[in-house]
C-alpha cells in the first residue's frame, strides 16, 4: 500500500492543478445539488421489533385521522393566588384564551377544558390540549407566534399560563459558534505547532472542503435516503477533527523529509506513502467504528453513523490527494520560517545530509524523544499512575442513569418545565408520563372496557380512561396514569407488570392483542434495544478493529493493548459525563441549565465514536514505531524514535480534536452539549494518558514481545507495506536484542 500511496502522492503533487481542479469541482456539484435538491425530511424515531413501535404502528394504521405524528401543544393555566379557575370570571377568561388558540395558524383543534372536565381536583388549575395539522417541524413562524400571542394576552388577565409539547419552541437550535470556536482554536495549535501561516491554514482549508463535500452530499440525498437535518451534526464534528488531523499528519511528515533533504516531490511521496498509510488505516478504524452502529438497529443512529462514516471516507481522500497538491503549490512555505532559506534551494547532498544529520544528533532531543526516555526509564511508576487516574476518573460511571430527553429534564425557567411542575403538582406525577394501552378484537369497545376494569386495579395505576374506539370497531385505545412520575423505577415495574398481565387479558376479555406504550414504555424498550445490542456491536467493532489493527502491525499484542486503552478513556470519560451532567459538578461553569439522566444513546455512541479516534491515536503513533523497528532500530529505540516524530503532531492532534468537540458545548442543544464534552474528555484522556503514557510503559516492560505474532498467523495474514519499506527500498530483519544499547537509551 505504502508504494501505491507514494505513487499517488507524487502524481498529485507534480499534477497539482489538475486535483485542485477536481476537487473543487466535486465541491462545487456537491454544493449545486443540496441547493437544488427537496427539503429533508422530518426528524423520527422508531425502533423496529419493539412493542412501543408496534402499539405506534398500529395507532397510525387504525387512527388515520388523528395524525400520530401532528404536533401538539399542552396549555395549562392556572388562577392566581387562592382563585378557583372554575369562577365565573376566570372561566371565561379559559374560554376566551381557547378561542384565541383556536385561530392560530395550523391548529386543528382544541379541546375545551371543561368539556373534557380537565380540572385539578382543587379546582384552581386546567389544561388545553391544542393539536396541529402538520408536524413540529413543519410548523411555521406564524404558528408559534399565534401561540405565543394567545398565552400573553391570557398572563395579561392576572392567569398563570405556561405551555409544553412539541409545538412549543424550544430554545436549543444549533447557532454554529461551535464550530467556529473550534475552528479558531484548531488554527492557533496549527500556527504554534507549525511556525507557518501556510502549514497551519492547509489542513484546515483541506478539511473544510471534505466536511462541505460530505455535508453537502448527506443534505442532496436527504430526501431519497430519509436523511433529516440534524443527522449531520456527528458528521460535521467528526469530519471537521479528523479531516485536520489527517492533513496534520501528512504535512508534519512532508516536512520531516525535506529536512532530511529529500526532493520535493520524492517527500510528498514518502509522506503520502508513510504518514498517508496510517491515516488510509486509522480512517477505516473510524469508519468501522460508525457504521457499525446499523447493528444497534435503530434508525436514527444508523443513519448518524453511515453520515459521519462517509464524511470521513472524504476526509481520507482529501488528505492523500489534495493535500499534496497543495504542498506542490506551497512546498517551501510549509516551512517554518526559518528553514525556508535552508531548504528552499536544491535537494542537500549526501554530504550535506550527513552534516545535517550530525547537526541534529548534537541538538537537544524534542520534548517527546525525553519524555519517552522518562517513561521508558520509569515503566512501572508511569502506568499505575495513568491506570489509576483514569480509574478514579472512571468512579461514577457505576452511578450511571439513563433517560429520555423530556420536559421534566428541561432548565426550571423554560415554559416546558414550568408547564411540567404545574402539571405535576395539580395532577399527580403520573400525569406527565400517561401509558397508551392499544386493545384490538372484532367487537372492541366492550373489550376495551374489561381491560380497562381490570386494569385499574393493578397496584400503581392512578387512572385509567374510558375507551376511545375507531370507525370500524376493531382497535380501542386506553389511557393509563400511572401514580409515579415518567423516570420514577416504579413507573417503569408497573409497565412490565401490565405487559405481564396483557396475555392472560387477551384470553379473559376476548381481545387479540393488547401492547402498552407511552413514554415509560418507550425507554424501557430502547433501554433493552441498547442493552442487546452493545456486546454483538462491541464485538464486531473491537473485533474487526483487531484484525486491521494486527494486519497492519503485525502483533497480537499491539492490538490487544490498545484495545484495553479504550477501554480505560472512554470509562474515564463516561464518569466525567456523570459528574458533570447527572452530579451537577461544575454544572455552572460549564453551562449545564439542568443536572439529570445521562441520554440513553450517549454510551453506545461514545462507545464507537471514541473507540476510532482512540485507533486513530493508536495508529499514528505505533505506526512510527513500527516503522523505525523493521528497520533496524532496538525496541526502545523504536519507542524514542515514534515520540521523536510523533509526539508533537499527535498532541498537537489532540488538541486540535478536543478543540473542536469542545466548541459544540457553547451549543444550546443538551444532547450536544454532552457529547461535545464527553468526546473531548475521551480524546484528552486517551491522546496524554493512554497513549502517551500507558503505551509507552508497555512497550518497555514487554520489548521485542510487544511485536510478537505466531507464526502460522504470520504466514496466514497478507503483508500490507505500512511502514513504507518498499518505498525506501529497506528490508531489515528485526535486530537481535541488544540490552546495553536499550540501557544507554534509556539512561
């Protein structure tokens, strides 16, 4: 591979005008198509094979009219002070607001509140329930405003009125300083760890136009592939951190082999050849690590997978064939300032080089090179300080809880949680978290109204509604409130106790399926899609991630360990998601409105997003020294000599990824907000612990063993040129073991 990719680097960089020309022009298509392509759908959820899903399918069928998926908003209104809302004088202010709400834009209808006896016990709160002719997102301004304006003109009249529901705005839209935060940082590390306005700003003008291509791309096919708008958000972080990483790499080692007085094209080459290996190999690690989350079986995060995976499939492309275009355009101002003199003539002479060489050796070692030959010389000391770190770190993450975003978890100023408590308090707990209960049978309503009796008496249940049946008599719905509260434990024992008792119903009432749903029932059913999907999806992930990763290393060990690293930065990580977001430390400073359960999807999701990076990290760095040990170099020298090279571009990389993931915590957005977070926890962690620290350690207490691989596995497995032997036209055994050479190294 390593020869085909310098292949491919020469012939970009010599026909540099031509793959420029090429790639702005499938950035100029790709940008033509989104603008001209139909709006993307609606955003949905579903989860195939669960009974939540089923008991929605069939409400879709068998209600038609009753659109399941119009958004509606929940207008509750109470009187002041000791008031009763039942008075004369506030009753008619009810009226008037409904009438008002009845006029807005889109509405299809509101039910009165006192024709539905939609009134607190105490008499001083009630409810509207207004339903709309389109969906949530297709609502428009004018309808919101219409609801807005009906409710002020209500609070005007001395009434207490907040609203909740999907047709109420929610202040978290995507504003994009995210991103540009991210952005701005990642060209200060560049301009520091580069010294060159030039080198700093290519990998961020290359990964802009693979992140435009890949998002354009996802926007143009949005309508045929169901893609919403919001399945673009992991592909526009992720692209955007990898795409500067790749080019990173890339260019750090161009640069490497000019200094060693290489040709320009012949280091563009060997740059794309070597460092363009890695990053074809930490790319598919990444890629397997996205789409492999089809295996959880849930559509949403499918397609935020296979999105962000083909982003960056872009950003591989983009790195080992536009980036040496433009090093073709710039090879001399890439470099740092004060070497453009040096090397800006001709290639140096071998007697040049070796002076060069001499020079370098007499030089003070980067910082990487001494703090290798710390660890090296401290194994021991080093990888218990990092495992138990991360191991404190990790703590909470065993008090982990999942949940559903909902209103209840929203900030306490927002009408949402306003309209929630108000509820709540008026109601019972219950009342926020109601349970749909689908009874299908040839005759169903008296059907319907046995289950309903036996129903109600089951411990748990508060109340449950007369049935609703359709035209045809063959479906009926009731509605179950629970005593306990959505996320309350005890909501969630009653579901499984209603669903334990739906079989032997069937029989007693004549019904032939009875499947209860509602929020509760919806996180217990995607609690378990989870929970079934995350061994065979570690499995596959892990598993192929080990093979590519003991193919291209060709050691058991090597993959092995990094996987075990993995495993270390994203529990680290999930435990600061913990703290922060369900403890509520440092909830102030870093902007969380509301402490609670950590979403569900968050875990799985962290789970492959930060096992590619982790990889990413892995291979950069391992795969220097692997290179450096095939040709000739002792296994502590190896170590040295992939800190050497690597260790600045690799912390430099992982500044610039968390810089950009911790932009999206400025996003107003929760689930962004978190996830911003979390993956720059784990980047953090993984880049300067795991890899810095714990790798390092291993390879000095395992040596030649950390690149040991049986020999029927060595002949079973293809050799793949990584280390760019074929390149530099070097094959070198692995050397003999040379103790007191690896004790100079190390001191």
């Amino acid at each position: 591979m390593a020869s085909f990719l310098s292949r491919v680097g020469r012939f970009c960089f010599r026909r540099r005008g031509l793959v420029v020309l090429l790639w702005l022009l499938a950035l100029s298509g790709a940008g033509f198509a989104a603008s001209t392509a139909p709006p993307p759908p609606a955003d949905t959820f579903s989860m195939p094979g669960t009974e939540s899903q089923r008991a929605f399918d069939l409400l879709r069928k068998k209600f038609p009219a009753a659109r399941a998926d119009g958004a509606a908003a929940r207008v509750v209104i109470r009187a002041p002070g000791t008031e009763k809302i039942t008075s004369p004088a506030r009753r008619a202010q009810v009226e008037h607001l409904v009438a008002a709400l009845s006029h807005a834009p889109q509405v299809a209808g509101v039910a009165d509140p006192f024709a539905a006896d939609a009134v607190s016990r105490d008499g001083t709160t009630t409810y509207a329930y207004v339903t709309y002719e389109t969906t949530a997102l297709e609502l428009t301004d004018a309808a919101h405003d219409g609801l807005t304006r009906a409710m002020d003109e209500a609070r005007h009249t001395g009434l207490l009125v907040e609203a909740g529901g999907d047709a109420v705005v929610v202040e978290q839209a995507m504003n994009g300083t995210g991103e540009q935060l991210g952005i701005l940082l990642s060209a200060v590390v560049l301009l520091l760890t580069f010294g060159s306005l030039v080198a700093a700003g290519m990998p961020l003008l290359t990964a802009l136009i693979g992140v435009g291509i890949g998002i354009s791309s996802v926007t143009a096919l949005g309508s045929t592939l169901g893609l919403s708008s919001t399945t673009s958000t992991l592909a526009m972080m992720i692209g955007l951190a990898v795409g500067i990483d790749y080019a990173l790499f890339i260019v750090s080692r161009y640069r490497s082999e000019i200094a060693e007085g290489r040709e320009r094209a012949d280091a563009a080459g060997r740059a794309v050849g070597s460092a363009g290996s890695a990053v074809v190999f930490a790319g598919l690690t990444v890629i397997i690590a996205l789409a492999g989350l089809a295996v959880v079986d849930v559509p949403m995060l499918t397609k935020m997978g296979l999105t962000a995976a083909g982003t960056v499939a872009v950003a591989v492309l983009v790195a080992i064939t536009f980036v040496p275009a433009l090093l073709g355009w710039a090879p001399v101002k890439v470099l740092a300032r004060r070497d453009r003199r040096q090397y800006g003539g001709k290639p140096l002479t071998p007697r040049q080089q070796r002076r060069a060489a001499k020079r370098a050796a007499r030089a003070k070692p980067p910082l990487g090179a001494r703090w290798a030959g710390f660890v090296l010389r401290h194994p021991v000391a080093v990888l218990l300080i990092g495992v138990v770190g991360l191991g404190s770190v990790a703590a909470p993450a065993a008090s982990l809880e999942l949940g559903l975003p909902g209103e209840g978890t929203m900030a306490p100023d927002t009408t949402q949680r306003k309209a929630y408590d108000l509820l709540s308090d008026s109601f019972g707990p219950g009342f926020n978290g109601p349970l749909t209960v689908t009874v299908e049978a040839k005759d169903a309503k008296p059907a319907a109204e046995r289950v309903r009796g036996s129903l109600a008496k089951v411990p748990g249940v508060a109340a449950v509604s007369p049935a609703t049946t359709n035209p045809a008599n063959d479906t009926a719905v009731l509605t179950v409130v629970p005593a306990t509260g959505p996320t309350d434990t005890r909501t969630e024992d009653l579901v499984r106790s209603l669903r334990a008792l739906a079989g032997g119903l069937e029989s007693r009432t004549g019904a032939s399926s009875i499947m209860v749903a509602g929020q509760t029932a919806l996180f217990i059913d995607f609690s378990r899609t989870l929970d079934d999907a995350l061994l065979p999806y570690l499995g596959l992930v892990v598993g192929l991630a080990f093979l590519l990763l003991m193919l291209v290393f060709r050691s058991v060990l090597v993959p092995l360990k990094a996987a075990l690293g993995f495993l270390l930065s994203v529990t680290a990580a999930l435990g600061a998601v913990v703290a922060v977001f369900q403890w509520g430390w440092f909830a102030g400073l870093l902007g969380v409105d509301q402490p609670g359960p950590v979403m569900s999807t968050l875990p799985i999701f962290m789970i492959g997003v930060v096992f590619g990076l982790a990889m990413d990290y892995e291979v950069f760095l391992v795969s220097r020294m692997r290179e450096a040990y095939v040709h000739g170099a002792r296994p502590a020298e190896a170590v040295v000599t992939g800190f050497r090279d690597g260790g600045r571009v690799v912390t430099a990389a992982a500044l610039i990824m968390a810089s950009v993931f911790s932009g999206f915590m400025l996003e107003d957005n929760d689930f962004v907000k978190m996830i911003g977070f979390g993956l720059a926890a784990a980047v953090l962690f993984d880049a300067f612990v795991v890899r810095m620290g714990v790798v390092p350690a291993l390879f000095a207490l395992l040596g030649r063993s950390a690149w040991w691989l049986p020999r029927p596995l060595d002949r079973l497995l293809p050799r793949v040129d990584v280390e760019g032997e074929k390149p530099a036209d070097r094959r070198a055994a692995p050397p003999a073991a040379d103790p007191a050479r690896d004790h100079d190294l190390v001191g």
